[in-house]
C-alpha cells in the first residue's frame, strides 16, 4: 500500500522547540496564523472621482496554544515562572512548533520568533474522574514562518 500526501498527515503529532531543544511533545496546536492589516488610504482619480485603496499594513500573528497530556516535565512550568520573576524585560525565545508523522518523520515546521508563555494551565481535577489531565500553554510571539 502506498501512502498518499493526505495520509502522510493522519495520526500526526507535533513538537516543540525552544532554542534549538525540543521541549515536549503535544496533541493540538492551535493559532498558526498571520494576516495583514488593512490600510485604507481616501484617493481621487484625475477626473475627480473620490475612492478608496486598501494596502497591506502591518502582519498580526495570533497567539500559539500547544495542548497535551499532562506531563512531570517542569520545562514549560520553568520557562513560564522566568517570566513571572523577570524584573524588567521578558527573555524572548526561538521557537518552532514541528510536525510529525506516525513514523516520526518531520513533515513540517514552523518557527515562531521572539516567543514567551503568557498563559500556563492544568485542566480541572475531579476525583473518581477517569479524563486524562491536560495542559496546555499559550505562546505570544513577534514573527510566524513556515518554513518547510
């Protein structure tokens, strides 16, 4: 049996890079997304006529929530309280959320620039529960690549 493109990205699952070093392993990654701005800008044509261009402004890159199976890795949890303790300015890092195959081939990669964690957080607790705890933790970033 061959193995179309399509199916290559079935039962895939993602990593994280933090400068280089891969952090965890996560189920769903949500937010990989730019857009522009819209600039409009009010115009006459030499005949007089009033209209309106649009250019392109400023990118937005949305915020990054990266979600798994709790974990006893304290990587995200330490980079997140460095945030907390940082005095003045937030230590920004290289980031890159990495798509993997079933057969942990890298299918994918996008980089996020000048990364920090502004949310960290455990799913509720409830005893006699059976739900696998989740974490999940929220990246704002400066730039989004895809690269491959």
């Amino acid at each position: 049996m061959t193995i179309t493109h399509d199916q290559e990205f079935q039962s895939s699952f993602f990593g994280f890079e933090m400068d280089g070093v891969t952090v965890g392993l996560f189920t769903q990654v949500s937010g990989l997304s730019m857009e522009f701005e819209a600039t409009e800008f009010q115009t006459q044509s030499p005949e007089g006529k009033k209209f309106t261009i649009k250019r392109p402004g400023r990118p937005k890159y949305t915020e990054v929530v990266l979600k798994r199976g709790f974990s006893p890795s304290k990587v995200l949890y330490d980079w997140f309280n460095d945030v907390v303790k940082a005095a003045s300015a937030v230590e920004r890092k290289t980031g890159a959320i990495v798509v993997y195959n079933r057969n942990h081939k890298e299918l994918a990669r996008f980089n996020v620039d000048k990364c920090w964690p502004s949310k960290l957080n455990v799913s509720d607790l409830t005893a006699g529960s059976d739900e696998v705890m989740i974490e999940d933790v929220t990246i704002q970033h400066e730039f989004f690549d895809w690269v491959s």
